[in-house]
C-alpha cells in the first residue's frame, strides 16, 4: 500500500513553479507559431494555448515509471513531462536529432526515457493504446499508472466506450483525462453530443469519475492527486474531465468560423494564467519582478532549443524507408 495521497502545497515557491511551467508552455508554443509561419515548421500542428493547467496539474504528480498518453495536441504534456525543449524542437523542425528521430513531427512526439508515448494523430487512438500498457501492468500485478489525455472529440469514438467498458470491466489501473474544450475540431460540443456531461458517461461504466475546472491549476493538481491515488491504491480506472478551452484555432489551417471572436476573449480572460496570476497577487504571493524573471529564463531555454533544431541533421534520401516495412528491420536473408 502506498502513503495516502498529499495534500496540495500551496506555498509560493510551488505556486509559482506552476505559473512558470504554464508560462514555459505558451511561450514555447507561440514561438512554434512564428516559425510555422516561417515555413521552419511544417505539417500539421495543433496548439495547447488556454489548455495549459491539464498538463501541468496532473502530470508532474506522475512517478517516473509512470505512463503518458497523449493526443496530437501533446506539446504541452512533453514539456512537462521532462522531455528535452531541445528534442522537441528539433522534432518540430523534422530532424533526426528529434525525440522521434524527425519521423513524428508535431503530432507524434515519443519519448521511452520518460514513458512518454505519445502523441497520437487518430482521435481517440491513444485510449485503446494505453488499455493494452495497463492490462499488462494489471497481469504482472504492477501499481504503475497510466494517464492517457484525450479530447472531447474522443468521445464520439468507437474506441472510448470500447476502453471505458473494457478498463472498468477487468479493473485496469488508468487514469482517463478529458480535455474538454468545447469543440471537436469545428464542431461544438452541443452539436455532436446528446449528453454534453462528459463524466457521467465514464460513470455509466460504473467508473469512478469527477469533473473539475480545467483553467484553474489548483483545482486540477487537487483532482489529479486524488485520482492518481485512487489509482494506484485499487488498480481500478478513474476517469477526470477538465474543463477548459482552447485559445487558437483547432490547426494551423483551422479558419475558426464556427466561433466567435467574442467568445474566445471572453474565455482568454479567465486562462489558466491569468486566473493563477491574479490567485498569487490577491494573496501577495508574487513579486514584480517574478514573472519577468520566468519570462526570461524561459526565452533563453527557447532560443537554445531553436539553435539546436537550426543545427540539426535532415536523415539521408536513401534512409527514407528504413522502419516503413518489417525486412527494412529484419532483413529476409538474415
């Protein structure tokens, strides 16, 4: 048995950690913008901009042998995660010095030193992927958690009942977050779903569940340290909707015309930083020069990365099929 769960340490160094780990996330994003916009960074790419306290709320209450699946919109969840800025930029850029050698670009960041798996282009297709991590955790009889994040367009999927029925039904030991941000690529969730409650559908599996407030980091890191426990003390799946939205557009190739420039600055007023920074202020918690500070640092680690990325290496013409067939890894004549 493990210790019974924390509770949430509300002191201004671990406050502001928070701050600067949601900082360190939109600024790395916004950088990834510009140099899409400069052709560096090609392909699709999705932005977690307003989504940042999901991550950093529940991720780093997650041991290291933990695991991690993410969706397309994972960059955010890398970070945090403690996969190298370096790597992921240099993945960004399709080089082979990217955690997935340049091969995954954007939507398929991996990382095996962190238990990082992804980064998943189908929607929905890290539930039924991290289904498979915990059943064999749950055969070898292991407390190793799996979170595996997905969006509310996930639900809409075969495979979401598919795994919510089979986790709950053998007792596999995940963590099922939600990143409910009110749209699956265009289309609002009122549109596309019966039952907006996304929770209570992972409660008709008889699954213990909760929603909580995704643009308040405290309110997640509160919810998340719960559930991990819940997790790992009975192996049984808990399921946890944040609440939250998204800033940008659901691409870089999104027109956003299914939505309201009104309704995304009213969102962008209550974002998750926003909302912690005025939380530290009305409890003097934070300093004037705290923020300039992370911003700072934060630059800095970024302009390493993208200096890393710039020297990077393209992988041989002549290599491009390697791991595309199986006799590419085994030959046949072995």
């Amino acid at each position: 048995m493990t210790a019974p769960a924390e509770k949430p340490r509300l002191s201004r160094e671990h406050m502001l950690d928070l701050l600067k780990q949601m900082i360190r996330i939109r600024r790395f994003e916004d950088k990834c913008y510009e140099l899409y916009t400069q052709e560096k960074i090609r392909g699709f790419m999705h932005l977690y901009d307003g989504e940042e306290a999901v991550a950093v709320g529940i991720i780093p209450l997650l041991e290291k042998r933990d695991r991690i699946v993410a969706t397309y919109r994972e960059h955010g969840q890398a970070l945090v995660r403690g996969v190298p800025m370096t790597t992921v930029m240099a993945e960004m850029y399709g080089k082979q010095e990217g955690c997935s050698h340049g091969r995954g670009g954007s939507m398929h960041l991996f990382d095996q030193a962190t238990n990082f798996y992804g980064g998943n282009a189908i929607v929905g297709g890290g539930l039924p992927l991290s289904i498979g991590l915990a059943l064999a955790d749950h055969i070898q009889r292991s407390d190793i958690v799996t979170t595996c994040f997905f969006g509310d367009g996930a639900v809409a999927e075969g495979e979401f009942h598919e795994s919510m029925n089979l986790a709950a039904l053998w007792g596999l030991p995940v963590l099922f977050v939600c990143e409910n941000n009110l749209y699956a690529m265009g289309t609002a969730l009122a549109i596309s779903e019966s039952e907006t409650n996304i929770q209570q559908k992972a409660a008709c599996y008889r699954m213990a569940s909760e929603a909580v407030d995704g643009m308040d980091v405290i309110a997640v890191e509160a919810a998340g340290r719960r559930a991990i426990h819940a997790v790992r003390e009975s192996g049984k799946p808990y399921f946890l909707e944040c609440r939250t939205y998204r800033f940008r557009a659901h691409s870089m190739f999104d027109a956003q015309l299914y939505r309201d420039k009104a309704e995304v600055d009213a969102w962008r007023k209550k974002g998750p930083i926003m909302h912690l920074q005025g939380w530290l202020q009305a409890n003097q918690m934070i300093h004037p020069e705290d923020v300039p500070h992370m911003e700072a640092d934060i630059d800095a680690e970024i302009a390493e990365a993208i200096a890393f990325a710039e020297a990077g290496t393209w992988e041989p013409v002549e290599q491009l099929t390697r791991f595309t067939y199986a006799e590419s890894i085994f030959p046949a004549n072995r």
